[in-house]
C-alpha cells in the first residue's frame, strides 16, 4: 500500500472520541465508568501547515495526538489521512501509514532506548520500514543528525551522554529518517530550559521550510504556540472551545477559557503589563467521567447563562474562519 499526497487537507478529524473504561466501586460490586479524554474533536490541517493544539492538563490534547496516530484505538469517529480513513485500519496497514506520520514525544529521554547508540535509534525506522541498504542507512542518520545540528561523530553514543535538548534533536531525527509528510509534536520543549527551546522551535521552523512538514504541535503554552502555528485550536475538557489563525485567536480571542489563557501570557512592555487586568479562573477543572451539564466550562465561567446550564454549545463560525463553542456569541 502507497500513501500518496493529495489536494485539500492532509488530515481531517471528525467527530474523534476516546473514552477510557476503567473500574471503580468496593470489592463485592465494581462498576465501569468512562473517562471521556476527546469527544467529539473535529478539525483538519492543510499540508505545509502547523496546527497548535493548546490546552490545560487533563485537556486531552495528547491523547487526540496519539489516536491519530493510532497509539490508542479510537472509540468513534474519523481519521483521514491522504484521503485515507485509516480510523480502522489493523496494526499492519498502520505500519505502512506509520512512514508517512511520526511523533516526538514529550520526555527527550524517556523516548529512546538507552541501550541503544544513536546510530541505532535513527537507523531502526529505516529498517523497520525497509528504506535504504545498511551502509546507506549510516549514511543517512549522519546526514540527519548534521541537519538538526549534532556532530556525525555522535552516531555512536549513547542517549544518556546527552543534555535534554540534543535528546530531543536525536528523537527529531528519527522521525524524519523515514521522510514524513506529518509530524505530531507532543509537548516536544515542555522539558527544556527557555534558552534551549527556542533553539528547538527554530530548528522545527527550519525544516518545515526545507521538507515542506505538516505539524500538530502541542503544547500548553499558548505564547509559544502562537509562535510557530498558522492556526490554533484550543481544548477544554477533552472538546475544542475556540479555533482561528494564530494571529485572530491572539488579538481577538471569543471564549472566555481563550481569554483567560491569553491574559496569562506576559507582555514585554512592562508598564503595558501592570495595567492589564489578569483573568483569574475560579474552582478546578471539573472530571472527565462526570462531566457538567451543557457547556463543560460552565461551572468556571462567570459569564455562564441558563442556557448554558442545559444545552452544549456547537462549536460554530462566528466571523470568517473563527470558530468557537459558546452561547455568548
């Protein structure tokens, strides 16, 4: 089976849930409950472009990532790929999609291998996947680790004698040592120094620029992702409340979850900064298996209504590609 590129979107979403089972009750009676990480996502991504996909923890933001790329087994809902549903597809065809989506996870280090050397981590892709004879593959994981900036002279040592961001430049080259066409980036620089992230962001930048990526890029750190996104989704208990290109959700953000993370970010004047006034959320986020009648942010939400208490809002366009779930608009 061939993937091949498409007109319109490289990815379209509809209707994603995953609801995780899970026992809870004495020992005499136990009942199943469902945590219900995503319900109900829904969004597409164009290639070439960066999709930032933002949110508190609990929000449910790497889970969509990782049942897109079928880490997790959706509970309903869509998948499409390429033009490809691959919502169903068994762990064999998965494979093959596999060369054409990859992940950088979160922790540098927990996601390689340390009994493995460098030239190992970037290599075995190409060899799961069939690419290149052996001589060919070293080849290849020097020439990568040259592009995201390592020493060729690396390949054969081993993860723990690197600092958190060259870790993550080894987990980056490993995902492109199979050519990709979509990269899902789970919180890639959450475990970084500032100093270093910014070098890391850069480097995503670059090669975007030089292979043409497509990236889901998820953070919780909606500053940063503003930074590097063409376009922003943002998650609340496991539903996207507000979705528009980077530069309208910043200047103009609808939701008042939206707002209140927009206000947490610092401005760089410092008089412009002590004159604006913070949003502050009151209470917790409410539980994923009990979730609160009609809009889910409702009970933290001081512009909430007697609608709002009933009836779930749709996430509907409001002004030209600006989309928000929420009864005020």
């Amino acid at each position: 089976m061939n993937v091949k590129t498409i007109d319109g979107p490289i990815l379209q979403v509809k209707r994603l849930k995953k609801y995780f089972p899970i026992k809870r009750g004495g020992f005499l009676k136990k009942e199943t409950v469902f945590v219900k990480a995503i319900d109900e996502v829904s969004f597409n991504v164009k290639k070439g472009e960066t999709l930032g996909l933002v949110g508190e923890t609990g929000s449910g933001k790497t889970t969509v990532g990782r049942t897109i790329i079928r880490l997790y087994k959706p509970t309903s809902g869509q998948i499409i790929f390429n033009g490809m549903d691959i919502t169903n597809f068994s762990e064999n065809k998965m494979q093959k999609v596999r060369k054409e989506i990859q992940m950088i996870f979160q922790d540098p280090y927990a996601s390689l291998d340390p009994r493995l050397t460098v030239e190992e981590i970037v290599t075995e892709p190409m060899e799961i996947h069939n690419l290149y004879t052996p001589e060919k593959r070293r080849e290849r994981a020097s020439e990568l680790l040259n592009i995201i900036g390592l020493n060729p002279e690396h390949l054969n040592r081993f993860p723990h004698e690197f600092s958190g961001g060259q870790r993550q430049r080894i987990g980056l080259a490993r995902a492109l040592a199979v050519e990709p066409q979509f990269i899902v980036c789970d919180e890639p620089v959450s475990a970084l120094d500032v100093s270093i992230q910014a070098q890391i962001i850069n480097t995503f930048e670059d090669l975007q620029e030089q292979f043409g990526l497509t990236y889901l890029f998820i953070s919780h750190d909606i500053a940063m992702v503003k930074h590097i996104s063409d376009n922003i989704a943002v998650m609340y208990l496991g539903r996207i409340m507000e979705t528009a290109p980077s530069n309208e959700i910043y200047k103009h953000p609808l939701h008042p979850y939206t707002q209140a993370l927009m206000t947490a970010v610092p401005i760089p004047d410092p008089q412009a900064e002590k004159k604006r006034a913070r949003i502050v959320l009151e209470g917790d986020i409410s539980s994923n298996i009990n979730l609160p009648k009609g809009c889910r942010f409702r009970p933290r939400c001081k512009y909430a209504k007697k609608i709002c208490e009933e009836i779930e809002p749709k996430l509907e366009e409001k002004e030209t590609n600006h989309f928000v779930a929420c009864h005020l608009y």
